[in-house]
C-alpha cells in the first residue's frame, strides 16, 4: 500500500508505540517512533513530520513543553495530544499551545484513523498555500514582472489573492504595460500551475477564423477543413486561456464565449455536440470596454462575466520609482544572453535620462532600449550615447516631429499639447505609411525607416498597429 504521510509517535509506554504504530502503518502511512519530548523535538529538527501523536505525560520535559518547541520549529505542525487524563484544562493548555487536537485513552482505531486523516489535509493545504506564495514569488522575479511602487506591490498582493481561484480576470491597461505576464503570474501562482497557459491575440487572427481557432471545427466544417482540428479552448483544458484584444472580438463571438463562461462548454464549428471543459480566462484589453459596451460593440453581459476581479496595470511614466528595478534587471538579461559584462550601476547622467523619459510604448520600449544599448556600447557600462535619440534629447524628436511634411501645421502648439501624445501619433503615422509603402513587409519597412526589424516588431505590437496586406 502506498504511504500516504509521515507520521511520528511520541510515548514513553512501548506497548502504546506498538499499538499506534501497527493501525497507521495498516492505514498506509509511514510511521516513525520517539520515546521522549526530547527525542520527538530532535527527530523533527531533523525533517517535518505531516501529523504528530505525542503523549501529554512522559519522562523528561513532557508533552506540553515538547508541543511548544515543535510549534516554535514549524508554526504550522500538525500535532495531536494523547491523554489518559483529558480534562478542560488539559485540552485548553494543549489548544492554546497550538495542538490541533487532543484524544483520550482508551480511543478507538477509527477516531485515531480520522482525526490523522484530516491532520494531513490540513498540512496539505497548508503546504499547497506556501507552494503558491513561493509560485509567485518565482514567476514575478523570473518573468520580469517587477515593480516597487506602491501601485505594483498593490497588483502582486491582488495577484497572489486572486490566483488560487477559477474567477475570470480583466486586466486592463495600455499597450506593453505587462498584461501577459500579469496573466501567467496568474496561471503559475494557481492550482492550474501544472496545466497549459495558452495565449490567443484575438486582434491577430482574422475574424473568420478566429471562432474556429478558439472552439476548432470539424472535418468539411467549411472550405479548407480538410481535418478535424481541436480550439485553443480544449487545448487549454485544466489550465489557463489568456485572451489579449479581447475587444477585438466580434458579435457572434462574444455571444459564444459568453456560453463558454456560463456552461464551461462549447460546439466545434460545423459540429452538434457540446465539448465540457476546466478552463480560466484571463481576458486583457488596452480599450475602454465600458465604452465599447456603451457604443454598442461589446456585449454588457459578457463585459461583466469576465470583469469578476478587474485589475489595470498603470502606465510606466505613473510609477517612475519603478524605472531602475527594470533597468537593471533588463541589463542582467541582455547581458546573459549577448556574452556581456554590463554593469548594472549607471551613471547619474544616464538614470536621469531615463527616469525622465514618458515611455509611450512602456514597459516594452523600455526593455527595448536597455537591449539597444546592451549590444551597442563599447565597453562596459551604458553610456547616455547608446540610449535612443528621444530618450536622449526629447527636443531632437520635437524637431523631427514638427519638421515633417504636412503634420506640423496641424499642430498649435500655443495652445498647449500633450508632447509624448503628439510623438505616439507621428510614430504611427510613419510605421503605417512604410507598412502600405512595403505592401505589409515588416523588413523592408524596418530598412525604409532606418530602424532594426525587431524594433519596428515591437513598436507595431505596442501601438496595436493592423498590418494590412
């Protein structure tokens, strides 16, 4: 029979330790015997037990005292107290000391059997909680989902609240804020650790064939079904689905995941059968959905199924005393992965520019920029001459800006303007024009704008541009 826990045994009666010993070992548990309060506190240091069963009356330092060292060991041990002599006082001193239970000789098998069995659920759970905080602690550092200010520490606190639930979870906030990591912090901190975590952009799929991506289809469904395919849902089942652009969805759409919210089912298109599933949703949007429902695009009943536990990431310019952390762990990164020895200590110059900076594209620009300079500086630190020109001297891009054809008499600025706003809109406007010059082709757009192609990849993906072909 399998062990299914740990078990020590503490009495000074032998024929007592045989006694327990032969119905937990029967029972399947594995089974571990001290003789004194002394030799149960040693035996304990030594590894943790998932239940103890202590006599209150030995030799040596006793029942009682023994418990109080164990619980000073690990606050969180399951011990049970054995009495000949159980009186109100006994069981309150044994309660208060932090024993789960006190059991009065003579007991029966059962009530020895029961009260073991729901001593290690208890440690279990408690043990499945710790996983969990140790879980998120992990997927934050590892992830890059870092942040100090009093607004992030606020989300890693709902993060590790929310996580243990099957709750959907709206996460709101704008472009390359860190949504997605957000949602696997999610995932990675929850039950559902073990199982799948499968991103859908639904702003990326064609709204024809987005239904079939996410609830597949059968053979012959239509043109070009030339198998039966299992939806993104299915795959997703016992873990976590996480639906970027959830405002991009369509109308029939909507009206479909909201049954998949309702019933935890869904029919493959071109199929008559209901597909049951364990799935999360953890939706992500960077447009006001309360607005959308109010224009009439999005459906109010679904905005509210998957708005259970709201949470908005705030933009990188609103928690600036979150700029360093990022840094630094950024340089670490880029430093690994291009063979570098950057430092991480920058100089006063540089961490002002930085911190100065508005990040229209966020947490991804400026992960960005840290790889840029990674890879461009000499030597062994980052220098204000590798950062990007607008982090640089903002002016330059004021210059630039204005200096364009067509855009600067748009502009009055004597009225007043909101200069990172106004530097978001040129930059798209340029990407667009290169992307409808380059017939969509991200590459040779990148060359027409003297830009890299990751970098043209990763501001496309920021400002949420539609590549049309």
């Amino acid at each position: 029979m399998a062990k299914k826990g740990n078990i020590l045994v503490v009495d000074d009666e032998e024929i007592m330790r045989d006694v327990l010993e032969a119905i937990l070992s029967g029972a399947g548990y594995k089974v571990e015997l001290a003789r004194t309060g002394e030799d149960a506190v040693a035996a304990y240091s030594e590894r943790p037990f998932d239940v103890v069963l202590m006599d209150v009356s030995m030799p040596g330092i006793g029942g009682l005292t023994a418990l109080e060292e164990l619980i000073k060991q690990d606050p969180e041990a399951v011990i049970l107290m054995v009495t000949a002599y159980a009186t109100f006082d006994t069981a309150i001193s044994a309660w208060e000391k932090g024993a789960a239970g006190v059991i009065r000789k003579p007991f029966q098998n059962e009530q020895i059997l029961a009260l073991v069995a729901k001593g290690i659920k208890s440690r279990r759970k408690e043990e499945e909680r710790q996983n969990l905080r140790q879980a998120m602690s992990r997927s934050v550092k590892r992830e890059g989902f870092i942040g100090r200010s009093e607004v992030m520490e606020e989300i890693f606190r709902l993060v590790d609240r929310v996580a243990p639930a099957r709750s959907t979870v709206l996460i709101t906030g704008e472009s390359g804020t860190g949504k997605e990591l957000v949602a696997k912090a999610i995932h990675e901190a929850s039950p559902r650790a073990n199982g799948p975590f499968v991103v859908v952009n639904c702003s990326n799929i064609p709204s024809e064939l987005l239904e079939s991506e996410l609830f597949g289809h059968t053979k012959g469904a239509f043109t070009g079904a030339i198998a039966a395919k299992k939806g993104l849902f299915e795959v997703a089942d016992n873990g976590t689905i996480f639906l970027d652009e959830i405002g991009d969805l369509r109308p029939e759409t909507q009206v479909r995941l909201l049954r998949v919210i309702q019933e935890r089912e869904f029919i493959p298109v071109g199929d008559t059968t209901a597909v049951k599933v364990d799935v999360r949703i953890v939706a992500a949007t960077n447009v006001d959905l309360k607005e959308a429902v109010r224009n009439g695009q999005f459906r109010e009943d679904l905005y509210f199924r998957l708005s259970v536990v709201p949470l908005e990431l705030p933009p990188l310019r609103n928690r600036r005393e979150d700029i360093l952390p990022l840094v630094q762990f950024f340089i670490r990164k880029y430093s690994q992965e291009n063979g570098r020895e950057i430092s991480e200590n920058l100089a006063p110059e540089v961490l002002s520019l930085l911190e100065s900076y508005n990040y229209p594209g966020n947490v991804r620009e400026l992960e960005n920029i840290i790889e840029r300079a990674i890879v461009i500086t000499p030597g062994n630190e980052i220098t204000a001459d590798c950062l990007t020109p607008e982090v640089r001297d903002p002016e330059l891009a004021l210059k630039l800006f204005t200096s364009s054809a067509g855009i600067s008499d748009e502009i009055d600025i004597a009225k007043g303007i909101n200069f990172y706003d106004e530097i978001r809109k040129y930059e798209i406007d340029l990407i667009r024009r290169a992307l409808k010059q380059t017939g969509g082709h991200q590459s040779r757009a990148a060359r027409l704008l003297g830009l890299n192609a990751t970098t043209l990849n990763s501001k496309i993906k920021s400002y949420n541009i539609q590549i049309e072909n």
